[in-house]
C-alpha cells in the first residue's frame, strides 16, 4: 500500500530551512536536504536526501524565485530544479541535451538550453 503524500502549501525561507504548512501542521525542510524540485502541472514535487517526498501548491517558479540566491539550484528543464549538490556526474549526450546522475541514483534530464548553464555551474560547485 502506497504511503499518501502530505499536501503542502505556503512556501516560506527561515534560517536555511523552507517552511511549509502540511496536513500535519508546519514542516521544516532543511534546504540542503532537498535533491530536486519537480513540476506538477501547477504543484511541486520536493524530493528529499531521506527518500521523501512533498507535494506543494504552489509552482516550481515560486521555488526557483525562493531558491534564486542558492548557487546550488539550477533549473534543469522546465519542469525540474536541481540541488547540483548532490550531482554525481553530468553527462553530454549526442542530441546536445544532457543527463545529470544524481547520487541517489535518479538520472535527470537537462535541456540543450540548459545544458551550458549546468556544465558551468558544476565545475564552479566542484572547484569551492
């Protein structure tokens, strides 16, 4: 039997965490927790490094205009933002669009726009 996914609603940063109002009352969702963000026609999807994941009402755009000063995120498509962090290896393929393989072993497509944006910011992430 699959576990629900707590609903989620207004984003908010607080000391390096995003609050967020659930089902359950208020989470906390340490930013550097987060693998990725997902695009849910107008949700997000937030998965988390414990294996979790969080459905949020408001749209991948809010998160990316909250995450804009985290180096971290970039968005990878228009349906996905990524915590680089936790990028194992981001690979080239022949259409010129790319694969990021994340740690957890999920592989995320980048888009061939993206995809000089995302080399870039890995190698400025694996220089610091």
């Amino acid at each position: 039997m699959k576990t629900p996914i707590p609903n989620v609603h207004f984003p908010m940063i607080e000391s390096g965490r995003i609050q967020l109002r659930g089902d359950k009352g208020k989470i906390k969702l340490p930013i550097k927790n987060i693998l990725f963000l997902e695009s849910e026609i107008n949700y997000t999807l937030i998965y988390t490094t414990d294996g979790k994941k969080y459905l949020s009402a408001y749209t991948l755009g809010i998160y990316e205009t909250l995450l804009n000063s985290k180096a971290e995120f970039i968005r990878t498509h228009r349906d996905t933002l990524v915590n680089m962090n936790y990028a194992e290896k981001v690979e080239m393929q022949s259409n010129r669009r790319g694969m990021i393989k994340m740690n957890s072993g999920r592989q995320i497509q980048v888009s061939r726009r993206k995809m000089p944006l995302v080399i870039e910011r890995n190698t400025q992430l694996m220089r610091a």
